[in-house]
C-alpha cells in the first residue's frame, strides 16, 4: 500500500503540524542557501491554501539539547520563508515547546504560518539516539520520561502530522517518529508530504521496478559505508561503476598496487569475496588523476591502473571516464551516490563533472536518473546540472538508507492508502 500523502486529507481550520527540513547553511544572520526551504514550500501552500494552520518544525545543525543557542536559531529560516511565502511567518519561544509556544498557536488564524524554534535546542526531539550509548542499549526511566514529555507537548499543539523532512526520515527522533504516532493515537491522520511522497516515489521506482539497463554510480570515501548498498544493487543491476577513495580499496583487492591511497585495510578481504560474487558487474577506475601531497602536491596523470609508491589517487582519470560514460550513455535507469574524487578541490574535479554530463546526457535522452543526496547532490548543483536530473535527493544519508532497503521508521510509520 502506497503512503498517504498532504493532497488527501482535509485541513481546512485545523492545526496541521508539518516537519520540514530546514537545515540550511547560515552566516551573519542570513540563509546562504534555501533550496531546502523552497523545496518545503508546495507542502506548506497546500496547507494554508486548504485553510489550515501550518506549524512548521525542524532542527537545524547540531546543538546539544541544552537551551537556546543562538547561531542554531531558526529565526534567518523564518524570515527567508517569510518573502518566499509574501506572508509574515512568526517564530516559536527559544524553549521550542511550553505555555509561550502554546499562546502563540492558539493565536492562529486559519491560513497563518509559525516556525518552531530549532527542536533540537530541547533534549527530547534526539532522545531516541541516547539508547546506543546506554550499556543495555535502552533509555533510562528518566529518559525515556524526557521523550514523553516532550513528544506530548509537541502533538498537543497540532491535530494533524505531515512529514516532508526525508533527510531525516532514517532517524527515529521525537518529531519524525513519536509525535506522528501521539498524533494518531488521538485520531488525527499522520501523511507525507510533498516533498517526501516524491523521494518516495522515485527512489522506489529506481530500485524496485528500473527501466533496463541499470546502472548504478557509487564513489565517496568508504566502502565500509557502501558494502550494504553495493550488495543491495548487485542483485539489481547491469553494471556499478566506483569511483573515489572507495574504489582504491577494491582496487587493492584485485591485486592492484594503488600507493599511499585511501585505503580500508580491514575491508580488503570482505571485498575480495564481493568482487567474487559480483560476476564482472563492477567496473573499477583503469587510470587516475593522483598527487603526492594532499595539500599542496599538483596533479599527476597515472595513465594505467597501477598507482607509483609515491603518489595517492585523487580522481579518476580520462581512460576511466570515457569508460564509464560508453556505460551510462546506455543507461536507461541510473543512481548515483558519491563523487568519483576530491571534487571540492577544482584540480580534482573532472571526473566528478565528467559523470555528471555523462548522467545528464543519457537523462537527456530518456534514462531516469537519480541522485542520491549529500555529496552527488552538491556536485551536480555546484556545476549547474541540477536541473537536468531526473530527480536530486534532498536527503543523504536517508537516500542511502533507503536505497539499502533498510528500515525508514519515520515512513513506515505514516498512514496507507
């Protein structure tokens, strides 16, 4: 069954309280970059165009759970959101929940719009995570107390749940997970939002029913981070192309010599026995781009598959991009997550934009494609190939989780069609 979603509920004169994610990048007082916020806005209007009285809540970077900080406040989201919508937005207390944060909802009007303040200034909305640190892997009395609470007084303010923050629907926190359950508990409908109804969407097709051939793009730094996805994907796909630090690893498993790179020595042998399984589905990096200090050593051309002793791999090279790119030019469902080098440093960068034109290409041409977030996600924007996706993931680490076919708690617990 297909998660509910915004557009089928009726929110006319209730409080519809939405998760959005507004963790964006902020400095001397201003958000340096709002895609995230612009994503969040069809939910929002369908909201206050229905009739309802949207309560916007999200964290934003990290703070402690100790009070009000504020470099972590909310309040450039609110004023952004504020012109993007033409409508004044007004921010919560800096004790996110209370009698203040009370007074001010029931001061709505139908069709108003009120920010919380940063959730994660309370102790509660990441009290889920204090269990892994506890020696019996649960939440103290006194813990698990906080959490109630919290998530009490969070659901009392609305009568209505919708979730359109995916990049963190991995994470089973107050407001992604126990709010939607207390707000169901009290009859209300818990659903997706926009937002998150699309990432669902997509991610779902490109996994579970692909256009043939599939061809998966994965880089990054770690292959530990990676072993579940590529093991997902092998059984799935035509072709997986790896590039990055990752690829050094697996590269040294076939016997090749890869230097002072990146390397997992403890995921040599486990990549041994992937490689083995794989049946010649993965595609390494033939040549590189490498360098003998990270810092300040300039560009060296490796221009065959052994990197020298002396040198550390930091690109893939042209051999290996004309390589990958016969492969996805052929695609007609591509996902890709990780960089295939160190592309935040301009010499270094090629084969990161090289596969985006390449995916862009094929996009061009009729193949879906996917971008899984975090790191593939600032690359393809950074170079202005954004558009020319199929679909750009707002959510990191949840893409990937999702991609990995594991458990999406704050999804799951949404209500079915």
């Amino acid at each position: 069954m297909a998660t509910k979603t915004v557009a089928e509920i009726d929110v006319k004169g209730k409080r519809v309280l939405v998760r959005v994610d507004f963790n964006v990048p902020i400095a001397d007082g201003k958000v340096t970059d709002d895609i995230r916020i612009v994503e969040a806005l069809p939910t929002i209007r369908k909201v206050i165009g229905g009739g309802g009285r949207a309560i916007l809540m999200s964290h934003c970077g990290r703070p402690k759970g100790k009070g009000f900080e504020p470099e972590f406040s909310l309040a450039p989201a609110a004023g952004r959101l504020s012109k993007l919508l033409g409508k004044q937005v007004k921010l919560g207390p800096p004790e996110v929940v209370g009698p203040k944060a009370e007074a001010l909802v029931a001061a709505m009007a139908d069709g108003d719009v009120v920010l919380l303040e940063n959730l994660r200034f309370h102790p509660g909305e990441t009290m889920p995570d204090q269990a892994k640190k506890n020696p019996d892997g649960k939440l103290s009395e006194q813990q698990q107390s906080v959490l109630a609470d919290f998530v009490a007084a969070v659901a009392s303010l609305g009568e209505v749940y919708v979730n359109d923050a995916f990049g963190t629907c991995h994470r089973k926190h107050a407001s992604m997970y126990g709010v939607a359950q207390a707000i169901q508990a009290e009859g209300g409908p818990a659903v997706a939002g926009f937002l998150v109804e699309k990432e669902i969407r997509y991610l779902h097709e490109a996994v579970d029913s692909p256009a043939m051939p599939f061809v998966a793009i994965l880089g990054g730094a770690k292959v530990s981070d990676k072993i579940k996805l590529i093991s997902t994907l092998l059984e799935k796909v035509d072709r997986i192309l790896i590039g990055g630090a990752m690829a050094y690893t697996l590269l040294k498993a076939q016997g090749v010599k890869v230097g002072r790179s990146l390397v997992e020595a403890d995921q040599v042998e486990p990549m041994k026995k992937l490689l083995g399984r794989a049946g010649g589905k993965i595609l390494l990096p033939c040549d590189h781009l490498a360098t003998d200090d990270f810092a300040s050593g300039a560009p060296v051309p490796v221009d065959e598959v052994n990197i020298p002793d002396d040198l550390m791999g930091m690109d893939i090279g042209p051999r290996t991009v004309t390589a990958f790119g016969r492969v996805v030019a052929g695609a007609k469902t591509i996902v890709w997550n990780g960089p295939m080098g160190v592309f935040e440093k301009a010499a270094y960068a090629a084969g990161t934009r090289a596969m985006a034109e390449a995916v862009a290409g094929a996009t061009d041409h009729g193949a879906v494609s996917v971008i899984g977030g975090g790191d593939s996600a600032a690359a393809v924007a950074q170079m202005g190939l954004a558009d020319r996706m199929t679909h750009v993931s707002t959510g990191g680490g949840a893409s990937l989780t999702y991609l990995e076919g594991k458990a999406m708690p704050a999804i799951d617990v949404l209500d079915r069609q």
